[in-house]
C-alpha cells in the first residue's frame, strides 16, 4: 500500500508542476494582455465616438423635435444614396393645365435610358452616374426560400464591378423652397436634365416635379398653359458602390 500511495504521488507530482508553472505564466503576462485589452478598448471607442459625430452632422441630421432622436434633413436623405427610377413603375406622370384648368393627365413610360440609369448625389454639387447595363453581371438577384417562393432584389455592385462610370454634370437644391436643379452630363443631351420641385423626399424615396410653362392659342384666344411632369426614384441600395 506505502509503495502504491508512493507511486501515486511521483505520478502526481508533475502533474501539479506543469499546472504551477501554467499559473505562473499566465501570471507574469497578465499586465501585458490587459494592457492591449485596454488599448483595443480605447481604440474602439474612439472609432465609435468619431462615427457618432460624423454621423451627427447637423447638415445631415436634426433633432426629430419629439425629444426622441433624429431625422434627416432635406440634404442628409438626398445624398443617402444612389438613386434610380422607380422600377416597381413602368414610368412617371404628365398633365397639362391651361388657365389652371386641368386639360389632361396621362401616364409617361421611362425611356431605354430611365431604365438603365442610376445616379448618385453628393454635398457640394458633386454626382456620378452609370447605367445598369455597364454591370460586370445581371442588375438583378434572385433567391428562393424555403418554402420555394422567389426573391427577387437589386444586384448590388462591389468596388470596380461597374464598367464605366461618368462624373460629369452638377446639381443644387434650396431646402426653403424645395427646388432642385440636376444635370448629369456636360450638354443637355444628357441622360438627365431636370429643373424643377422635389414634392417628397425622404430617405428612401424622392419625387421630383417639373413644370414647364408656355402660351397657347385656343379658340383663338392666347391661353398661359403648364406641362407638369413627375417622376418618382428609390434607392437600390443605400451605401454606393466606389
């Protein structure tokens, strides 16, 4: 019995070595881990706190006024992201008034070009645009779920995944008065020309007006007229792709 209890304790011994000096190691580089610890903490923080007050920016946020958080101002939802015409419409809306009598309304289908075009905003009067067709693959995803239902959603390109992409053209908008003004391109053979009203924006959604005024003769009397046109865009996605 004395030799087995002996045999144990020689077995033991190393056991409660290895443990020890496993202690002692963990103990010598304790302050050196909980020094980097800490410096990842603080670096951490920093980052979030720089975010925060970019993020904060009260060209592009203001208080929501209900004490609760806040809301994008008319320039923070523009420059959001890109924009395209909305897809789940197959055009926008015309009406002509004369004499501020409506004469007639009707529907306007996007042209090959509204289509394709997307366009992306930025402070300063800086926009890029690029068409869909100049995507290295389909500008369309479709999934399915479980249940075999079809998901279909924008194809969201990565960095350098867009063939071609233009920095031409200007735009300016005056928050008082809701008035903007986009060209895209350097001629007004551009893809997009628009002078006019947004009449919705937020962050997800912009309805720009554009009213044209001219004379016209009826019966032969001269009638002051209005070509009102609306088109309505959304974002396919809300972080650009450059």
């Amino acid at each position: 019995m004395e030799k087995m209890k002996a045999n144990k304790a020689k077995k033991s011994k190393p056991t409660l070595i290895i443990q020890s000096r496993g202690k002692e190691r963990c103990h010598n580089r304790s302050p050196y881990n909980m020094r980097r610890l800490q410096l990842v903490g603080w670096i951490c923080t920093l980052g979030i706190l720089l975010s925060t007050c970019r993020n904060m920016d009260p060209q592009y946020l203001r208080p929501d006024g209900h004490g609760t958080g806040y809301v994008l101002t008319p320039l923070g939802a523009i420059v959001q992201g890109p924009w395209e015409y909305d897809p789940s419409l197959s055009g926008g809306n015309m009406s002509i008034f004369c004499n501020d009598s409506l004469l007639f309304s009707k529907k306007i289908d996007y042209s090959p070009v509204q289509k394709q075009l997307v366009f992306q905003l930025f402070q300063g009067g800086v926009l890029k645009y690029w068409y869909k067709r100049d995507y290295s693959r389909a500008p369309i995803d479709t999934s399915y779920t479980q249940n075999g239902n079809m998901v279909i959603k924008p194809y969201k390109p990565l960095p350098g995944q867009i063939k071609i992409m233009y920095s031409s053209g200007e735009w300016k908008m005056n928050a008082l008065d809701s008035s903007i003004h986009i060209k895209l391109g350097d001629s007004i053979n551009g893809p997009l020309l628009f002078e006019g009203k947004y009449t919705n924006l937020s962050a997800d959604y912009l309805a720009l007006r554009e009213t044209i005024k001219y004379d016209s003769v009826i019966n032969g009397k001269t009638t002051f007229c209005r070509k009102v046109q609306t088109f309505t865009f959304t974002h396919p996605w809300l972080d650009p792709p450059f």
